[in-house]
C-alpha cells in the first residue's frame, strides 16, 4: 500500500488505554524545520531567506523548542515541518532531536513523510535545496496503527513550490473499547489552483466521518493553511500581514 506509512514507535512494551471522561491534552504546532527566530522571514513569504541562519542555529533552537514541548507535558503531540534530512536544516535530524529527547523517551511516535524534494534550484543565490520532512505524533498511550495518506496537489509547474502533502493517521485503544483516531495534517500552501486544498479538505473530512460513524473518537489538528474561520483577524483581535495561503 503506497500509502502506508513508515511508522516507528518509540514507546516499547503494553501501556494503557486513553482514559475517558477525562481532559487530555494536545499540542500542535508547525516548528518551521527549525529555523523561526524571531527576525526570520521565509523567501515564499516575500522574506529573505530560504535556509535556516546555520547548523548551529538550527540545532540550538531544536533544543529551544524540545524544552517547550517538555514543559507542556501534553498527552498528544502534532509537530509539523520536522525536516530529516534537508538543505534547509543543514541536514540536522530533526524528528531524532525530538524523539531522542529525555522528555519524550517513553512515548510512541510515528512519522509521515509529507514531502521529499530532491533539489529546488531555488532562489539562485541560495537555493532551497532537497527536502525531507514531515508530521511526527508523539502519544503518551500505545499507538495500535498509523497510516499515512497522499492528498491531491497541483501536478503543473506549481507542483516544484508545493511539493507533495498527506495526513497521517494514528489509532489508539481507549478505556472504553473505541479508538481514538489522531488525524494530523499539513496542507498545501503555495497552491495556485485553490480547487485543490477543496479537494484536500475533501477526502480528510470524508476519512474522518468513516471513523467517527464507526463509533469511534475523532480528533484533527495541524497546519491548516487557510482561514477556515474567514475571518481570523478579527476573531482572534490579531493584525498581520495577509499571505496568500492564509485565504478564506
């Protein structure tokens, strides 16, 4: 099954089910392959770069992040743009750095890959480069199963800046006999048919509604890359730079 992902639990041995009738907790968040310091701007963006500053500063802020993610203590984790081996992120394994972490040594965690570019010669001064990165879910419970799903993109000349996209999705047993069912996702970005994140949006909600119809506990969460409240801006009492994958 070429959608079938290449999953690898960290967590080893029985562990117990997800309780129910209690909170839990999620974190989600699009570390951007390590590279987000404060002045940073990204070349797709209108900024000015398009690899992190360093090794040093992607490894530094790798350790950055490992701390927050620690400090929270969710129970669930969805992290985006966790880069393998890319130009990017001077080639740092960036879902190793996680997953080796002390704070995550005991939990199970999948990784789908969500798009795998040979190179990018692009921008010529300081092309982009290959890129291989993806979706990691750390759970504190024993994942059952993962899956990884291709999502339809662009197959023009567009597809070079979008590269491919999928969602995974991660089965958990829970107290009651159900499953918890973690869909995480990262859709497209620098689409320019806007049909296409339809499609995407699409075939996610249609694989959740099969699970949830099926008696089971249905949770998405990611990086959507769209205002799917139409009106963010106004709702969250925030003012920023309108970008063009941030469209209703």
């Amino acid at each position: 099954d070429p959608d079938a992902t290449g999953a690898k639990a960290a967590g080893a041995g029985p562990g117990p089910a997800v309780p129910v009738n209690e909170s839990l907790q999620i974190l989600s968040w699009n570390i951007g392959f390590g590279a987000y310091l404060q002045d940073y701007s990204f070349f797709m963006d209108g900024g000015k770069y398009s690899r992190a500053y360093s090794r040093e500063s992607v490894e530094e802020n790798m350790k950055d992040i490992n701390g927050i993610l620690a400090k929270e203590d969710a129970d669930f984790y969805f992290v985006q743009e966790v880069d393998q081996d890319s130009t990017r992120a001077y080639h740092v394994d960036e879902q190793k750095a996680i997953t080796d972490a002390p704070a995550f040594a005991d939990r199970w965690s999948t990784f789908a890959m969500n798009y795998d570019s040979p190179y990018l010669f692009y921008p010529l001064t300081s092309p982009h480069g290959k890129s291989k990165a993806g979706l990691l879910t750390l759970s504190r419970y024993p994942i059952d199963s993962a899956l990884r799903r291709s999502l339809p993109i662009q197959t023009d000349f567009a597809k070079i800046l979008d590269l491919d996209r999928c969602y995974s999705v991660n089965r958990i047993g829970t107290a009651d006999g159900r499953q918890l069912c973690l869909y995480q996702y990262h859709l497209s970005a620098y689409t320019t048919d806007k049909t296409v994140v339809t499609r995407q949006l699409a075939q996610l909600t249609e694989d959740m509604m099969k699970d949830y119809e099926q008696g089971n506990y249905v949770i998405a969460g990611g990086d959507t890359n769209m205002g799917l409240l139409e009106d963010s801006s106004k709702i969250f009492g925030v003012k920023g730079k309108e970008y063009s994958w941030a469209s209703p």
